[in-house]
C-alpha cells in the first residue's frame, strides 16, 4: 500500500521564541511538536481555546521565522479569547493541496505556462514545481449519458475517455514533470471521499534534517467541499485555483484570524430520519445565522451520537451554509473511522497519542469552548427533508414538498415566471404517459455529500429492496443514476445484496465522479426532452448533491431538490414533486394495491445492523492498494516526457495562457479606472456557475461558434468544465449561463448585454453577446465595470468565474457584497472587488448602460478597505459621486494586485530569487 505521507521535507525551522517544541514518543518512534500546552507558560491558559484557532495557532507556532509569522502573530491567537474575534492579519500554510480536474487542469496549465515565461524571463523553469504536497483526482469528467443498464458504467467510461484524452494527457505529463504532484486517474472516486477514505491523515508528518516532526493535517483544495474532510479533524477549505497555485509554489494563506461559530448539537436523530436531513437543517439555520467569511465549529454531546460519516455530510455543506469551515475536534469516532477504513495502526496510534498530548482530543468531559457566538440544536427535532427548488440553504420539510412546488410554481421567480398555474398534460412521443409540471425527470444518487454515507447509501438500498419485494417500478419518465464516491461504496452495496435491487429500478452504476451534482447529468431522453421543451414545463430534479442552482443540474430541469439518497429512490419511483409522501401513495404494487413510503422505508436498526456486517476496513485497504495506478484505459494514455509542455496551436483543450505574455521583470505602476463602460449590471446572488458556467455548451453561443470554427462537432464540445484548460474557450463562455440576466438587457435570459460604444461615441445601441461586447469595448481600449447584488461569486470556488471576467477586460466589480472565494479570487486575477457603503445599492444609484464610470483615489497609495470615488457621469453630462469600500483585505493582497495578481507576484518572486 503507499506511503502514508509524501517524502516531504518541512519548511525552514521555526524561531521557537516561546520555546514549544517537544518529543513525543509513540510505540517504537519518536516526534517532534510544537506545544500548545508548552505556549501557554507565556500566552494564558488555551484550554478553552476553539479547536480549530489551536490547529492555526500550531501553524503559527511552527512556521515563526520573524517576517511572514512573528510572535506577536501568535499572541494574537492568545488574545482572541478575550476579545473573540480579530483584525489581525496572519499567514498560514497548509500541509498539502488537493485539487480535482476541472479546477486542477487550468492550474497545472497555469504552472506550464509559468515554466514558459521564467526561462523567457532568463530564469530556471524547474523553480516552477510544487513546493507543498499536491494529490489531483480526476473526478469531474465523467458525465450521465447512458444510464438504467449494466452496461453503462463501461459505456460512460469509454466515452470520458474519448472526450478527455487530451486533458489526461497534459495531466500525465504533468504527474511526470513536477515534483510532489500526484495524480489519481478516473474512475476511482470523488475528490473528498478519497481524501476522507484515504488521503487526510489527521495528523500529517514531514522530515526535518533526521528528525520526523508530526503536526495536524491540514490543507487547502480547489473545490468548495474540501470543507468534507473537517469531519476528520482535518482543518482545510477550498480555494480557487489561482490561490493554490501559490501555496503549491511556497506563497502562505494569507487571512485574518476569523470569528468561530460554535454550533452545540445535543440528543440523537429519531427514527426514519437521516443525516442528510441533519444537515439541511444545519444549513438552514447557519445561513440564517450568518456565518460568511467565519469558522463554525460543532461541539456538545450529540457529537457522540454521530458517526464520521454523519460528521463529514455536515462538514461538506459548509459551502452551502457560507462558513470556511464546518469542523469537528478528534475523538474516539476519529479514531475508529480510521481504523475502519483501513489506516495503519502506526498513524492511527499517533494522531490518538498527538492529540491527547497537544491539546486536541475532545471527550464528553472536555469543556465548552469560547466563541464569538453560538447556535444550538436538538438532533431529534429533526424531521424528514429536501432542499429546494433552487438553493441548498431552503430547507423544506418532506410533508410540504408538494405544497412548495406548488406555490413556487405561480412565482414570478427565476426559472419558474412563464409557467402556468394550471395543469399541462403532454404527450410524449412514442409512449403512452404524459409529462407535466413537477415530474421528476432526474433522480440522482450523486455527490460527495451522501455517498460518503453508508448509512444514507445502504439505505437506499435496502428502501429499493423493499420496493421491489411491493411490486414498485419507477416511472419510465425519470432518468436514474448512481454514482458512488469511491469504489467501496460498490463494495459494500454488493455484499449487502442490495445492489441487485438498485439495478432493478434503474439506478445502475453510472461512473465513480461528481455526475449530476456538478451539472454532468447528460441530455434527458429525447422525446422526454421534445415534450418539457414544447410545453416550456417546469420539470423536477431529486439529487443527493448539494448544489442545486438554477441550470446547474440540466438545463431543461428547472425545479432541483436535494434529499437523502433514500428519498432520490423514493422520488423516483413517485415520479412526481405533487405527491405527499408523507400521506399519498408512494405507487401501486402487486395486485395494483396501494404502497405508502413507510411500508418500504428501512429501520434504523436495520440500516446500522447492515453497515456493521458490510462495511469493512479490508474493502478500504483493498480499493486503495494501487490507487494512482488507474485502469487499463488510464495506462494507455500517451504523453511525452519533458520539463516545458509542448503546446499543440491546433488544441481546443489545452492552450498556453496569455497571463505572462511579454510580462516585465518589475511590475508597473497600477493606474486609476477612467472613462470605463458597464458591461453587465446583475442582481443578487449571482453565482460562479452563472459567470463560468461548467455544463453544456450551446452551437449558437461566441464558445460554440469558436469550436464549430475549429472544427469540432457538436457531438463533441463536452462542456466548459472539460475546455477549462483553453482561455479561448472558457473566455467565451464568461457570463454565458443560459439562466443569467442582465438588467442591461431586461426580460432576457443569457449571456447578452447592451453594446453603448466607448463614451462620446454616438453609435445606436446594440445588444449581442457579453463576449463580443466586450471585444468591441477593449479593441476602443474602454475598460470594463461589472455592478451587482448581494453574495456576488457564491457557489463553488470556480478560479474561471474570475480569469475570465479579466480576460473580459473588467476592471472592477461592484457588488453588495461577495462571497469569500470569489472576492480572493478576483484580487488574485487583478481585478478589483468593490463594495457599495451606507446602503447604497445597484438601484439607489441609478446605474445603466450609457453611464461612464471613473474609479480614482486609490492608485497612489493602495491599501486594505480603503475608501474609492466611484464617479459616475451620466448621458446628459450630469455627474455623481459616491464612496465604495475596497474589498482587498489584508497586506498581502495589496502586493498581488500591484503585480497584477498572484501568479506575477508568485513568478517575480522565484525570478528574483534566482
């Protein structure tokens, strides 16, 4: 089996001017560690200090060298008891990277096009390499094309692998050409079921000279669920791309010490409820909460009543509910989930032994922590629930689902203003049923939330064994999928048994990846497909994902709820949103009697029973014996080995980047914002899906036009998650969501806006694609604006959604507010994030198209939350001012911004030292 930790030299050796660094001695070996304990001879008692600040303070304490972290950083932790929350800046580094392919190819594009530009630069291309840890799964590829037969899962591959041959052979160059970058090929898993399975160590290792130093696990990944592994005491969250390059590349994160929410979980889930009803509450009552930009850490004795698994579905949707991080503290459970999946009792014995000595170890006994504020729940008030029809923080309970859909139904809201209140019975052709409003025409086991979930996936299986014993099928209008995150879910579904019985209704393996979750659910049936278009129906999605975003999931599926993968089955087999499952008929079975979802649904008792006969470490220890290995189809891909990448002009996969083009040793000097043009005004919570989407590409769209120029068939455009490694594409597809409006251009859906010429230009009005606007807009050498609403850039931590805003030639984005990953990002791409002040919004202002904007007053002396005139010159000549925050938060984004992102920053950098 491999190694349990990279051959990973630690950074340059602490100060230790608090003199904290121990052994500890576990069975035959012997570590080093920084003490928490140790530190607090000089700081105060840390005892009640949350878990997840002693896991930075550890940071801190390790990686002192007097510049990036000081002393007084550390203190700064210290303080934060007293005062609970911080403005101080500090630098953290994380132990490792993970990334996944659609995030991970343009990073590892990123990094060859580095290589380029240093030895253009006079300097040493291998300076370009990973200095942290990096794992890579391959997981975001494989899409739903067949689907309901047991030939599908060989199918689907075959497919993935004709579409992204490519893309797999830039990576296999890329496993050959950097150090410390490992590559996990398809078809094994999902990012976070295989760094929660096998990856994250909870207590990572790292030689230093001769000795072997032991400090918590932590990571940064390039997916928003990274978050999934601090159900293993595993402190990490997601960044975007271009945030981890920089940490690959040495750069620490730079963040300011946040508030930590505590959330006390007391009693225990009742009977029939699941862990994924647990946490769409959780979500519900956090994002009410308010907990953007913070930590949330869970505490209280319903921790013991939840198992890992339980622990990691929570963990997951931190996303969802806008936290950094949803984590919990080592305990007994830590323990036995890493004995249980398979983890040598060396590293189990050192995390139990590390944790008891540093402070980490939580039991019923240990005392509440302090946080900056709290919320509590009481897991038996939980009760049966989906998500939906659009967010993931809009709990519904499952008896008022039917209610929901109908009311949403007759709102004018996204997605749902041109349905009709009233019932619209559609032939389909060549079958005998009729399609309507709210039938479900997607149910997805998908998604590293709940297939990580034994309890949730062999409960679906055993709910699908009791459905056929009734007599029930699913309905023939509804595309089935199962997609497990990892090959140990297939595992123990088949020594249950119930595998047989998922394949009989439909839910046949698809593929091991993200699926339906990252919008991959491939073309519904076409007569399916005929008849939701013709009759413009509001047709349903019932997923086990947790993303649920307008046009995500498929196109034509308008209505997306998320639920348990026992209620996905159970949804499936209903077929339609306007059931009550909690009192109508879930069907009709043998002797067309009717079958109620209680009669099917599994005990507790049961579903624990089977998980503990059919989960097993040697299924752990088995799947991930050769786990970067890959299958026959991965050995067969090509490449060649060099240190610079050979780019082929001829790729519509894999380009070389313009970010470096012509690049200068020193940066110049920034430059105010003048005579700039909007180019898309947009209202709340627009999402990175919205301005990078990952799904289909349209023929008729500036991306589709360019692969149709390029030769390629529409058969064969895959999806803008797939061309993320070529800026052509990916440039095009900014803002190309066929959801998205912009009020430049109102009563439209789509990526259009209103063409108004550079400012003095009298040209008529024209409204055209966002892309070719834009086009116009930089060849007249007029820099662009975005003004927008709240939570501007949620969702997941999409680097594209800002490298293709600057590609766009957007300059700043003005917003209500942003979500944290976003607003990093854009900074880190040199645009800059600006927030209206005093409650002025998009609307009190009175933005349009014709209006020439001028940002001034920060270019002479840039720095964190500074004031900028926002002056505004209308049509007619009259002229307003208004004051905007500047959303680049700490030091060191100053310096990315003046060298015109990160990645400068990070090149010029290793130039220099050099």
């Amino acid at each position: 089996m491999f190694s349990l930790a990279f051959s990973w030299s630690c950074s340059v050796p602490s100060l230790d001017s608090l003199k904290t660094r121990k052994k500890l001695t576990v069975g035959k070996s012997s570590y080093d560690y920084f003490s928490i304990k140790a530190a607090e001879k000089k700081l105060g008692d840390l005892s009640r200090l949350p878990v997840s600040l002693k896991v930075l303070l550890e940071n801190l304490l390790r990686n002192e060298n007097g510049t990036t972290v000081t002393v007084d950083d550390v203190k700064a932790i210290a303080q934060w008891l007293v005062d609970k929350r911080s403005d101080r800046e500090i630098a953290f580094r994380p132990a490792r990277v993970l990334m996944q392919d659609f995030t991970g190819v343009p990073a590892v594009v990123d990094l060859a096009a580095m290589r380029d530009a240093m030895t253009a630069m006079g300097g040493d291309a291998t300076k370009i390499n990973p200095l942290s840890p990096v794992d890579l799964v391959i997981d975001h590829s494989v899409i739903v094309d067949e689907f309901g037969s047991k030939a599908a899962f060989k199918d689907n591959v075959k497919l993935e692998y004709e579409r992204n041959a490519e893309r797999y052979a830039f990576l296999r160059w890329g496993q050959q050409a950097f150090d410390n970058f490992r590559v996990v090929p398809p078809g094994t898993g999902i990012c976070h079921q295989v760094n929660l399975e096998y990856l994250a160590q909870t207590v990572w290792t790292g030689k230093e000279g001769r000795t072997t130093l032991a400090y918590p696990d932590t990571l940064v990944g390039t997916d928003s669920h990274t978050t999934m592994v601090n159900g293993l005491a595993v402190l990490g969250w997601g960044v975007g791309g271009i945030e981890a390059e920089a940490a690959m590349l040495g750069q620490p994160i730079s963040m300011l010490i946040p508030e930590v929410v505590g959330f006390k979980l007391t009693g225990k889930l009742k009977e029939g409820n699941t862990a994924t009803d647990l946490v769409l509450t959780v979500t519900q009552m956090l994002r009410k909460h308010g907990v953007v930009g913070k930590f949330v850490e869970f505490y209280g004795p319903g921790l013991d009543q939840l198992s890992l698994a339980d622990r990691a579905t929570i963990a997951n949707m931190a996303p969802e509910y806008g936290a950094t991080c949803g984590f919990f503290p080592i305990d007994a459970e830590t323990i036995n989930y890493l004995k249980s999946t398979g983890r040598k009792p060396g590293r189990v014995a050192l995390v139990e032994a590390y944790a008891k000595a540093n402070g980490l170890w939580r039991t019923a006994r240990t005392p509440d922590p302090v946080f900056s504020s709290t919320l509590e729940l009481d897991i038996s008030s939980v009760e049966p629930s989906l998500a939906g029809p659009r967010r993931p923080q809009d709990r519904v309970p499952l008896s008022q689902v039917a209610a929901n859909f109908a009311e949403e139904l007759v709102k004018p809201k996204p997605g749902f203003d041109k349905a009709g209140k009233e019932s619209q019975p559609t032939p389909v052709a060549g079958q005998k049923f009729t399609m309507d409003h709210g039938h479900v025409t997607i149910a997805a086991i998908t998604s590293c939330t709940n297939t990580s979930n034994p309890s949730v996936m062999l409960g679906a299986g055993l709910l699908a064994r009791n459905a056929v014993a009734a007599g029930l099928k699913v309905k023939p209008w509804v595309k089935t999928s199962l997609a497990p995150g990892s090959k140990v879910v297939t595992d123990y579904l088949a020594k249950a048994g119930v595998n047989k019985d998922l394949d009989k209704l439909g839910f046949n393996l698809v593929g091991y990846g993200c699926t339906t979750c990252i919008g991959n659910s491939g073309p519904l049936p076409e007569a399916i497909a005929d008849a939701v278009t013709k009759a413009d129906l509001v047709a349903g999605a019932v997923i086990s994902g947790n993303r649920n975003f307008e046009g995500r999931v498929n196109p034509l599926v308008k209505a997306n709820y998320l639920a348990s993968p026992m209620l996905v089955v159970a949804y499936a087999i209903a077929g339609s949103l306007k059931i009550d499952l909690t009192k109508d008929p879930i069907g009709y079975g043998k002797g067309n009697k009717p079958v109620y979802l209680k009669d099917i649904w599994p005990s507790n008792a049961e579903i624990t029973e089977t998980v503990r006969k059919c989960v097993t470490p040697a299924q752990f220890r088995a799947q991930y014996a050769d786990v970067f290995g890959g299958d026959a189809n991965w050995k067969k891909v090509k490449t060649t080995a060099s240190q610079t990448y050979a780019w082929d002009k001829k790729s519509t996969y894999i380009q070389n980047p313009p970010y470096f083009e012509k690049m200068p040793a020193a940066p110049k000097a920034i430059s105010e914002v003048t005579g700039a043009r909007i180019l898309a005004i947009f209202a709340d919570s627009i999402t990175t899906d919205h301005i990078s989407p990952a799904g289909n590409i349209k023929k008729d769209s500036p991306a589709g036009k360019f692969l149709v120029k390029n030769k390629v068939a529409q058969a064969d455009f895959n999806q803008y998650g797939a061309r993320r490694g070529n800026h052509e594409v990916m440039m095009r597809g900014t803002f190309a969501n066929i959801r998205i409006k912009n009020e430049l251009v109102p009563g439209t859906e789509g990526g259009v806006t209103t063409y108004y010429g550079k400012p003095g230009e009298k040209v008529e009005p024209v409204v055209e694609p966002i892309y070719d606007a834009s086009m116009k807009y930089q060849k007249a050498g007029v820099p662009l604006v975005v003004v927008a609403g709240k939570e501007y850039g949620t969702g997941s931590s999409r680097d594209w959604a800002a490298k293709g805003t600057n590609l766009l030639g957007v300059k700043a984005v003005i917003a209500e507010s942003f979500e944290r990953i976003h607003r990093s990002n854009l900074v880190g791409m040199g645009v800059l994030p600006l927030v209206f002040k005093d409650g002025a919004d998009r609307k009190s202002i009175g933005f349009d198209g014709t209006d020439t904007i001028d940002l001034v007053g920060f270019a002479e002396k840039l720095t964190p939350g500074m004031d900028v005139t926002c002056r505004i010159t209308k049509a007619d000549g009259t002229v307003k001012e208004i004051a905007l925050l500047l959303r680049i938060d700490t030091v060191d984004e100053v310096e990315y911004f003046k060298n015109g992102g990160i990645l400068h920053y990070v090149l010029r950098g290793l130039l220099k030292a050099a």
